[in-house]
C-alpha cells in the first residue's frame, strides 16, 4: 500500500463562472429579503413606509437606513465564510477576489459602493457581465472580484 501526501493527491477543481441569470435571481431574491428587512427597520424608528412626497427629511432617512442595512448585507455576506448573500448561496454562487481567495470587508465594501455606479449608467455596468471573458459586472472589475458557481452545479 502506497500513501500519498496530502499534497500529491490534491487536483486542483476548475469552478466556471457565474452567468447573469444566475446572478439576477440571486439579486431579486437579495433584493425581496432586504425589503422587508428594511421595512422592519423603518416601521421600528417610527418611520412611515410610504411618506408624502414633500416629507424629505423621512425620505433621507429612509434612503440611509436602506443604503447602509444594504452596505452592511452585501459587504458582510460576501466577506463571510460563506461568501456569498443568501440569495447567491440559494443559486450556488460566490464571490471570490480574481485569485479565487475570499473578500474582506474592505473589497466587499468597495464591491458594493461599485454597484451604484453600475446602475448608475442605465445598468450598463451590469448587462456587461454577459460581454466580458469572466463574466464580470463593472462592479466586479473595479473590486477584482468574480463570481463562480460552485462545484456540481
């Protein structure tokens, strides 16, 4: 009987990338859970869930408490061990950095922030995950992240 050393043994697994529609399911899904986290969250501070158009103090307020529970969700989630938000755990993805290692926060961070300008440019930076080689978003590019399916799936 011949043994091998942990390392002679090892095969490096070649993970794909993740496609779009496997990311927006794993955003709608994000996205459903977020709302009603947030909406948990501003009914608690006493704030309205609808306000009149001209309330633009419960307004700001309201955009803060949604754009830091959505900083604090993704950037968490995806500097996790799991890495990745339970939407993309249910869709068998993650986010790894272009080397395949996990995110920090600070990446995470970056990652997030970057999604903005994503939308920000008629969705652009995210319809370009179908165009570029890995399936990156612009988001992904300026973070140097990817997202991969994992093994089996």
């Amino acid at each position: 009987m011949e043994l091998y050393s942990q390392e002679e043994s090892r095969t490096p697994v070649r993970l794909g990338y993740a496609n779009f529609w496997s990311r927006f399911v794993a955003f709608l899904i994000d996205w459903i859970l977020l709302s009603v986290l947030a909406a948990m969250v501003i009914l608690l501070m006493g704030l309205p869930l609808v306000p009149e158009i001209k309330d633009y103090e419960a307004r700001l307020k309201i955009n803060f408490i949604s754009l830091v529970l959505g900083w604090l969700y993704y950037a968490g989630f995806e500097s996790s061990p799991y890495q990745a938000t339970p939407g993309k755990q249910v869709m068998g993805i993650f986010v790894t950095d272009t080397e395949g290692y996990d995110i920090t926060f600070y990446r995470a961070t970056g990652r997030f922030f970057g999604r903005i300008l994503s939308g920000l440019i008629l969705l652009f930076g995210y319809i370009m995950a179908v165009f570029t080689e890995r399936r990156q978003t612009l988001h992904d590019i300026l973070a140097k992240t990817l997202v991969l399916k994992h093994p089996g799936r």
